[in-house]
C-alpha cells in the first residue's frame, strides 16, 4: 500500500483536493469556489503536479486556474491568496513545485499570461512575487507532459510542437531545445533522472521504433535506438508512457503494438530494462500480466487512452529503496476512467498481486503528483510530524543545515537525521552529523529536539566530505522526523 499523496481534480465539476492511497481516495478540505478547467483534447492531455505540502505539518498549497489556494485545516476551507498571470481555463499550468532560490526551498507555479507564460514563487507561502511573464513561442496551444526538475529548473514536453522546454526560476528564464535527425519529440511522453543524466522515452521518426533518449543540456541526442523492433504507423498523441528507476536500473513500461502492426492493431503494455552501461534487457513477459500485455483493443482511440505512470514512495522506507507503484489506464484521458494500480516488485516478478491489479480506483483525469522529485512533499498525512529545511550554507569543511520542526501540538519530542543523493533520484544515503545546535547526536540522529512548530531554527553540520562528496558537488537532500 503506497503512502497517502496529494492530488486534485481540476477538470470534473468544483476543484478539489484529494488524497490518493494506491487508487482509493479521500476528499481533503472543501471544493473550490469557480469553474473547473477545460480541455479541447482529453486524449493528449496527462496529469502533473498541482498540489504540494511546503513547511508547516497542514500546510497545503493548490494551483488551479491560475490562482494558488492556500489550506486551513482547523476549519477545512480552501482560499486563493495569490493570482499568477490571467485566470485561465485552459489546463495549461505547473506546480507548485519546490526548488531552491538563493539557497532558500521556494514554491514556484506557471500559469498562461496571454501568449506568454509567468511565474511567480514564495519562501513562506503567504507572500507570492510574480516574475516578469516570459514569451514562449509554439507553447501557447499544447498540453504540459511528463514535467520534472533537474538541476533546479523545471522540465517539461509540449503536444503543440517538437520542443523540450525548461524555466529556470534563479533567472526567469526559458529554454527551448528541439530534437533532431531521427529523433521525434512530439512523441515523448516520459522522461526520468538517471544517475544524474535525463532520459526520455520516445520513438524514432522514421522506423517508428521504440527509441530511448537523452538531454544533455544543450541537446537530445539518441541513446539507444530501435530497441524493441517497429511499432508502424505510430503518431504523436498517442500514447503516455513511463520511465523510471529503482537506483539500480531504468525502466520503461509502455503501450505498444506488436512489431510490424499497424496504428490499428491490438497491442498491449510492455516493459525493457536498461543497466547502467544502458543495455537493453525485455523483461516484458517477467513482470507484465498476460491480461494487460497483449489483445488491448485496436485503433487509435484506445491507444490516445493510454496512461502509464510511476509513483517513487519515498517515505515507504526511509534510507532505502523506495517502494514503487505503476498507475495503468487504458480506457481514455477524460473524467470518469479508473486507474489500476499495481506494485512493482522488482525485475523477476509479475507485477501487483500475483499479476492482479493491487487496487481500482481514483480518476485518470485528475492531477496526480508522480513526479519523483522537486514538488515539494507531495506525501501528506493530517498532523503529522514534519521537518522543513530552510536553508543549506557551506561552512569549513562541511555543510550547515538550518531547519525547522513541527507537530500536532507543538510541543513533541522527536528525533531527525538527513539523507542525500547525488544521481537526481531518491535520497537515501545518510548524512554523516556534527556539531548540533541543540539535542544529541547519537547515529547521525539527532534526539531531544521539540517540533515545535517552526518557532527554533535549528543547525546542524553536515560532513559532506566525510561522506565521499567534494566541495560544491550537486547533492539533493531530505530530512527524516520520527519520534
């Protein structure tokens, strides 16, 4: 059973929040005031974040319409506190996602102002900045897909035009990079972080073979191609395919048709295996059910219904690799269709129960926090204990980290130690600690701390060096709260 996430309905009827444990699902607060959101193409569009909780053990944030709408759990209520760009009905909008400005965790969100985008971010989730709106050109009339962070900028893939796009919200900047030769990025749909490289899941624009890529930055360039045979006739809208990682290896689950079939042909999910050298292994008949590899219906429409995304539970087991669900709906992108979710069980096991789907729920329309990293904590669970890293300051020889601490009543004992990566994936490494500010280091645990709801900064250092890492080295950190 995944831990309890954050999502929200934005297209059926009132906006509201949701809490999701695996497909079942609980309504968080009350609806939203004004219309829901529109789409002209529910086949293209897929769920990104909307929802995440910054700071405080309640304190939620939701984006919707292109107004931010604050949490208040005494009372239940939803209210918009801040309006980005121009209120628009479209389902043309990002975040918030939780990125660093200054060294200091900031919530960033983009919304459509006109024919350009904006976005506007906080420190503290009162005060909101709008950022000077930024044209981006050919991005106006396309749906957001498959958007993550890495390196601190916001990534994303646009159905109106061939672009991978990035905003980097040090600079108020955008990035356009096109790919090129045989690549085809009007039909990525998937992309993932992968020791520390960004990969997307796409097609070759010729054979119309399975292709997997990589941006390098400045380019995207083929990684491996044509890996599993020609998929014919394939076009770009049609599918919404998944990549992920376990840390170990990067998987791609996908809906394809079988090699030398048409667009028409039934087809089914598949799943390839890539090591760290990227070799490609078919684990497809190993981990996939026979109910859902193979005879999935036939043309078009079915496969513009496909989704197929992973969900990271990091907060399963804390130092440790994450537990890992694959969300899977083949009945289309509008409201009403469930998903499947099915618990990944490694690379020599069917997946789910035995095969079997672990739950039936939730709804393919609403915006469902997968991405693995950048969006705040999209893990939620009402009073719970809650750490919140203020900031990250390079010291002698090692790293200060200023944090805050919260719980129920304000006044609970508790204990917290940090883990690290350095791959853009889960951090699960721990953090070598000294020097406290206040409690005891006992294992690289601090204990006899009070969450007392943000009223202490409290510091620690972090030996970063002692933990194989050299001076300015990219690392992604997380606290750990426990009583």
């Amino acid at each position: 059973m995944s831990s309890g996430f954050l999502a929200l309905n934005y297209r059926n009827g009132s906006p509201f929040v949701l809490r999701y444990v695996n497909g079942t699902t609980v309504q968080v607060g009350n609806v939203f005031g004004g219309p829901a959101e529109t789409s002209s193409g529910s086949t293209e569009e897929i769920t990104a974040n909307r929802v995440c909780q910054f700071k405080g053990s309640n304190d939620l944030y939701a984006h919707q319409r292109g107004t931010i709408h604050q949490y208040n759990s005494g009372t239940g209520n939803w209210t918009g506190i801040h309006t980005i760009g121009t209120p628009n009905t479209a389902t043309r909008h990002l975040g918030p996602y939780v990125l660093h400005i200054n060294n200091q965790p900031t919530m960033v969100a983009i919304s459509p102002d006109g024919t350009s985008y904006q976005a506007a971010t906080s420190t503290d989730g009162s005060s909101w900045v709008n950022a000077s709106a930024v044209n981006i050109p050919g991005a106006g009339g396309g749906y957001f897909y498959s958007p993550i962070v890495w390196r601190n900028q916001i990534y994303w893939l646009n159905s109106g035009d061939a672009f991978l796009y990035a905003y980097d919200p040090v600079a108020n900047t955008y990035q356009q990079t096109l790919a090129t030769g045989a690549l085809d990025s009007r039909t990525m749909y998937a992309t993932a972080i992968f020791n520390d490289r960004f990969f997307l899941l796409g097609l070759d624009a010729g054979s119309q073979s399975r292709t997997l890529a990589e941006f390098t930055g400045s380019s995207i360039v083929t990684a491996v191609n044509a890996f599993n045979g020609v998929l014919s006739s394939q076009t770009n809208n049609l599918t919404k395919d998944c990549l992920f990682t376990d840390g170990d290896d990067l998987y791609a689950v996908f809906y394809d048709t079988p090699t030398g079939g048409s667009v028409e042909s039934a087809g089914g999910v598949n799943c390839w295996q890539f090591d760290g050298a990227l070799s490609p292994t078919d684990l497809t008949t190993t981990v996939i059910p026979t109910s859902i590899r193979s005879g999935q219906g036939t043309g078009s429409g079915t496969k513009r219904g496909t989704r197929i995304r992973a969900l990271i539970d990091a907060e399963a087991n804390p130092g440790s690799t994450p537990d890992i669900f694959l969300y899977i709906s083949q009945a289309g992108g509008g409201p009403g269709n469930s998903w499947s979710v099915y618990e990944w069980n490694g690379d020599a096991a069917l997946i789910g129960n035995s095969g079997a789907a672990n739950d039936i729920g939730g709804d393919v329309s609403h915006a469902l926090n997968f991405e693995a990293t950048g969006n705040g904590k999209r893990f939620w669970t009402e009073d719970e204990l809650d750490i919140s890293i203020e900031l990250l300051t390079p010291v002698l020889g090692a790293e200060e980290i200023s944090f805050r601490l919260y719980s129920p009543s304000g006044t609970e004992t508790v204990k917290v130690s940090f883990f690290f990566d350095t791959d853009g994936e889960t951090s699960n490494t721990l953090c070598t600690l000294q020097n406290a500010s206040a409690g005891t280091i006992v294992s690289n645990e601090i204990t006899g701390l009070t969450a007392n709801n943000g009223a202490t900064l409290y510091t620690v250092e972090w030996d970063a060096p002692t933990d194989g890492l050299s001076q300015g080295q990219r690392t992604q950190l997380t606290g750990l709260i426990s009583l």
